[in-house]
C-alpha cells in the first residue's frame, strides 16, 4: 500500500514542477499550422455581385443578389473548399488563416453594397 501511495506522490510531485501542457487560451494563442483554413473574409466595395461564387459554392453557403446589390455568407454551411475564392474575378472573397468567431446561434453574416462608385 506504501509502494502505490509513494509512486502516485512522486506522480504528482513531478507534474507540479513542470510547466502546463496547455495554452492558456484565450490569453496564448497558437499561431496557425501553414495552409490552415481559418473563414471566408469578403470585401463588399470590391464586388460587382456577379453571383459566381454563389453558383460555385457546393454547399449553397454564399447567396448573392445582383439587383438588390447583396452578399451573404452562413458559415455553419462552408465547408471552406475555396472555390468562392479561386473563382472571384474582383478579388474580394479571401481565406484567412484565422478560425471563425465561435458562434451562439446559427448566423448568416450579411453585407449590403450602398453606393456604386461611377467607373471613369
């Protein structure tokens, strides 16, 4: 009984001394392994609505509306493929390295292009 109690002591002697294992997020953040897959950033001033990445999303996460001038995006849905990214002409839809915001509640982020910008 002595033998068990000495090495679950010792056990807890050496794990005391070491540092932790763990980060302790969210004040330490790992910094991001190269090609990760973080959430699709979009840049709605860049965007002509020409509804591509609409058509190329396989999971029908991206709805985009040329008339009404609007984009969304469920991130619940992307399966962050990239194909909204290859085939954007305007360079507006990104990939970030960085994970998506936790989120409480199922969320359909919205983005509304208010004045068009006369092209010279």
């Amino acid at each position: 009984m002595s033998w068990s109690w000495l090495s679950v002591s010792s056990l807890v002697t050496r794990s005391a001394l070491k540092p932790p294992v763990t980060r302790l997020y969210p004040i330490e953040r790992r910094t991001p392994y190269a090609k990760t897959r973080g959430h699709i950033l979009f840049v709605v001033d860049n965007c002509n609505f020409c509804t591509i990445c609409a058509h190329k999303c396989p999971t029908r996460a991206i709805v985009a509306n040329k008339k009404e001038k609007t984009w969304a995006i469920d991130h619940s849905l992307c399966i962050l493929c990239g194909n909204c990214v290859e085939d954007c002409r305007e360079g507006c839809i990104t990939l970030s390295d960085q994970p998506c915001p936790p989120m409480r509640a199922k969320e359909v982020l919205q983005f509304r292009k208010e004045h068009d910008t006369p092209s010279a």
